[in-house]
C-alpha cells in the first residue's frame, strides 16, 4: 500500500504561523527549547521546526520511518565487517547506494551523533578513507573526538530507506533525532532540506563539450563533489576553471554531450585531477616541508603544503599548525620547513 501523499513538497503549512507574521520566529530555538524539555518528538513538533522551509510529514508517516529497522557495526570497518555493510548500503542494478540515516555513538559517553544522506557508500567513503573530501577534522564536535580517540572509540547504526519512499525521507528522519538529547554531538539541530533553493548548476569539461553534472541547488552541488562555496564563487565571478580542467556554469549547453558518469567515478576523476593539481603546484611553487616518521624513522620531502596535506590526510590549517608546533601530528609526525628550499 502506497502510503505516503502530500508530503516532501511544497505545502500550505497547517502548523500556526509565527504571530503577525513577526520576525520572531526561530526554528533553532524552537528546537533547543523542545529538546530541553524533553518532551516526545512528534509530526508536529518537526512540522513547527521545519515550518520555514515548507515541508512537512504526517504521524502515520513519521511512524512508518521509526519502524524501519537499524544495524549496528562496531568501528572500526574491518575486512570481516565490510562485506555485510557493503550488502546493506548497496542498491542492486543502481548507479548509487541507499539513502538512509547513520548514527555514531561515543561509547564512553553514550553521546550520538546523527547524519542522513541520499547516498551512505559515497558518505562513508568520506568518513572511513583517507584523502577523502572531509579533511577538516577541527570542526564540529564529532570529527575532533574521532580524531583524537579513533574509530574503535565509536559504534555506527545504519538505517536504509527503501528505493520506493520519497525522497526526502532520509530528512525527516535525522530531523527527529536531532530533537533528541542524546545526540548532542551535532551543532546543528535543524536539517536543511534544499528544497528550491536557487538556481542551475553545471560542470563542464574545459571547452563546453561534455556535461559532467547538473544540480539544483548550490548547497547539494557542493556536498555531493566536495567543492567549496568559494571556489564556485571564483569560478562563476572570473571564469576559472575548477582543477584546471572544468568549467562550473550556470548555463545550459545544449550541445554538451553527457558523461554519464556515476556520482564515485566522477569522484575518482576529481581525486585523480586533484593529485594532478597537486603535483603541479609543487613544482610550481611553495616551500620544501620534511615529515619525519618517528615509529619509521624516515623522512619524505615534500615540495609544497599541499602535497603533504594530500598525504596525511588532513587539512592545510592543520599542516601550518604544526609547522608550528613541537608535538607531532597523532603523535608521529614531525612537520618543519626544509633547508632544501
């Protein structure tokens, strides 16, 4: 039985406007006052949270969500657990994985941390693989204490939304934990849907003759490749090209021939046009930075900072920290500028 009808779309909101149409109306302060009262969570209380983006979901349907069951695995990912998460997340005959809702939990603590996504493989990729799009592992509450306590210190649940529901669920779900107190691992407690937001986004080889990607909505056009706002802003505002290679538009070519390329392998073509990029910036320019292996005992030589950020992982904020710095990064490395420049 079909089930779901009017939701995950624009709507004529039943939930009571802010008064007067006054400016007072505060989701995140709706949602902090709700959590701290501890009250139950139900279609209605996401309703008011998520009033001014003009969603909403039905208690029938919110029911059906909390009922979809979860799998839990404990951290790290290991060659014995990964075929059963790989089993989980995958979608038969698809171009991408699952969309669903995970949920890391602290087991010291018991403190949560809950993401969604409508894709978990290429998400957990970013989680679980070194030189990987999330490289800042300063910000937020969960990406530090991963850092400094490690993936072992964590379970992960799993929640997969069937291919048949709307597409939005997966948002609805993580909004009902957010409303949670136990998932105070996440900053933010209102999930943005990105629903109409703006305008067309393309991605262009270097002379407008291949489409790579097409997007609605700069905030999904960023997340899905990795690609900071800044860069788009300097690529639409001067006509750059993004890795040397791709121009990012606002219009449409019709005569652009699509690649037909999955979300992971155009992935893997921006990892390998960023090593590339890397390696031409090392020549080019920046100082000579030696990391030295204390549990090795070698030292690597690298041209340029970000040729080691690439390597260890981590962000250039984090290379100049501890260019900065006596401690070693995790405890192994020692970073400092060369006397080869």
């Amino acid at each position: 039985m079909k089930w779901f009808n009017l939701s995950f779309i624009r709507f004529d909101s039943n939930v009571a406007s802010p008064i007067n149409g006054s400016k007072l109306y505060q989701p995140s302060n709706l949602a902090f006052e709700h959590i701290d009262k501890g009250n139950i969570t139900t279609s209605e209380t996401i309703n008011s949270v998520l009033l001014n983006q003009k969603v909403s979901i039905s208690q029938e349907e919110l029911d059906k969500l909390l009922k979809l069951p979860s799998v839990k695995f404990q951290l790290p990912i290991t060659s014995e657990t990964s075929p059963s998460l790989l089993a989980l997340i995958a979608k038969p005959r698809s171009r991408r994985s699952n969309a669903g809702v995970y949920i890391f939990t602290h087991e010291a603590t018991g403190n949560k941390y809950v993401g969604s996504t409508n894709d978990l493989a290429r998400r957990f990729k970013q989680y679980f693989e070194k030189n990987t799009f999330i490289n800042n592992k300063s910000t937020g509450l969960l990406l530090p204490l991963m850092e400094k306590e490690g993936f072992d210190a964590f379970t992960l649940e799993v929640i997969v939304i069937p291919y048949n529901y709307p597409k939005f669920s997966y948002c609805f779900l993580e909004q009902y934990y957010l409303l949670d107190k136990r998932f105070n691992l996440n900053t933010h407690k209102i999930v943005n849907f990105r629903v109409n937001q703006g305008f067309k986004i393309y991605l262009y080889d270097n002379n407008y003759k291949t489409l790579y990607y097409t997007c609605n909505s700069l905030n999904a056009f960023c997340a899905d490749l990795g690609i900071h706002h800044s860069s788009y802003r300097k690529c639409i505002t001067k006509g750059s090209l993004f890795l040397d290679f791709f121009i990012i538009s606002n219009t449409l070519i019709e005569d652009a021939v699509p690649a037909n390329l999955t979300l992971s392998e155009l992935h893997d073509l921006l990892v390998q046009l960023r090593k590339q990029r890397l390696d031409r910036l090392g020549i080019s320019y920046g100082k000579v930075i030696e990391v030295f292996d204390k549990e090795t005992n070698e030292t690597k030589i690298y041209n340029s900072s970000y040729k080691v950020s690439y390597r260890l992982g981590i962000s250039r904020t984090t290379v100049r920290n501890y260019l900065n710095s006596d401690q070693p990064y995790k405890g192994r490395y020692y970073l400092k500028y060369s006397d080869k420049n």
